[in-house]
C-alpha cells in the first residue's frame, strides 16, 4: 500500500510555507532549489534543524517546502515550522523531540507587526513628548 503524501504549512509575520513529505531518499527543496544550495548559509542551518533532529526518519522522506512573502528571516522560519510539522506527523514520536529541543517547530509564532496609527508618520504607538510649561 503507498502512503499519501503529507501536506503541512507554517506561518511567520507575512511568509508562508508549503511542505510536501512524501516517502523517497532524503531529497530536501525550498522553492526547487536543493537545500544545500539555499543560501544564506545561516537560513539554510536554520531550516536543516528540524532534519536533524529527525536523524535516520529525515533519509526515508523527500520533503518540497513553496515559500512566499515576507523577507528572509521570516521565509526561514516558516520552512523551518512547515518542515518540523511534516515530519511530526509522519512520525509521531519526533513531536516530543521537537517539543523538547524548540517549540517554534511545532507551533507558529503568532506576534505581528502593529499597524501604523493616522496622524503618526508611519510609528505605530510612539507619541509627540509633552511638555505642559
């Protein structure tokens, strides 16, 4: 019997990630580039984490991440949940791994920017000093 693939995502501030776990050889892309040609360097350790943590499950698994908005850092942790979520639910056990090394690979981290307020220049809460003398 073939298993489904597993569909997950993850969210932070405005990008959105699309993870695609499907059973192969190991194979991991973010937006059909190889994660070893992700670059830069440091969001590309960052995604790598979730895989390993996962250690020999990561290698049974190929896993395609579509990654959209927001700015780097934000495309890098939305991976990062999406790719944690995959394989959590493809193997249970991984979700009390992951719960124990970093909560952000199981849970969104839900913190916006705040909008700007009229009659501000562009600061959401920063407000004219007053000086009643």
């Amino acid at each position: 019997m073939e298993q489904k693939a597993i569909v997950t995502h993850g969210k932070r501030k405005r990008a959105i990630a699309r993870a695609t776990l499907k059973p192969g050889e190991g194979l991991v892309s973010i937006n059909n580039i190889d994660i070893d040609y992700y670059e830069p360097r440091i969001y590309r350790l960052r995604m790598r984490e979730p895989l390993l943590l996962a250690g020999e499950i990561a290698k049974q698994v190929n896993i395609a991440v579509n990654v959209r908005g927001g700015g780097m850092n934000s495309q890098a942790d939305a991976g990062r949940l999406a790719i944690g979520k995959a394989l959590a639910e493809y193997s249970p056990r991984l979700k009390k791994v992951f719960l124990e090394y970093d909560r952000q690979l199981l849970v969104a981290d839900v913190r916006r920017k705040e909008s700007a307020k009229p009659n501000r220049h562009g600061q959401a809460r920063a407000k004219r000093q007053k000086s009643y003398r």
